[in-house]
C-alpha cells in the first residue's frame, strides 16, 4: 500500500466515514470477513452481512450528519 492510499484511509477515518477497520472494530469482525461481507461473498453468512451492512449505515448516517471541515487553503 503506498503512502497516497494510506493518507486517503485515514482521511476518511477523520471524517467519520466507514472504513474496513471502522467496522471491523464496532462488529468484532476481522477486516477481511468486513470486506468479503460487503463484496456480498457467498461464504459470508447472511446474518453477518446484515451486521456488517447496518454498521456501515448507523457510520455513514453519522458521517452525513456532521459538519464538514473546512477545505485547506
């Protein structure tokens, strides 16, 4: 991973939108169950896909609801 991907992570990260890791942490799911649950995998359970769906809503629905910062100058 080069350094430009990291950096785009944890922007997302301070903006308090869902990334993997956000919730992989809020389900007690490792990262790559998270990213093969929203890839829709077949080897993901149905009821850990909806767990991993709903985290990723309540995130985004409070990412949507803060202000944004301001852009850098």
């Amino acid at each position: 991973m080069d350094s430009g991907t990291r950096a785009g992570t944890a922007e997302a990260a301070q903006a308090g939108r869902p990334t993997l890791k956000t919730i992989a942490g809020e389900t007690g799911l490792a990262i790559a169950t998270v990213s093969r649950a929203l890839k829709n995998a077949p080897d993901i359970g149905e009821e850990t896909k909806k767990r991993v769906r709903e985290a990723k809503a309540v995130r985004q629905k409070a990412a949507a609801a803060k202000p944004k910062p301001a852009a850098k100058k």
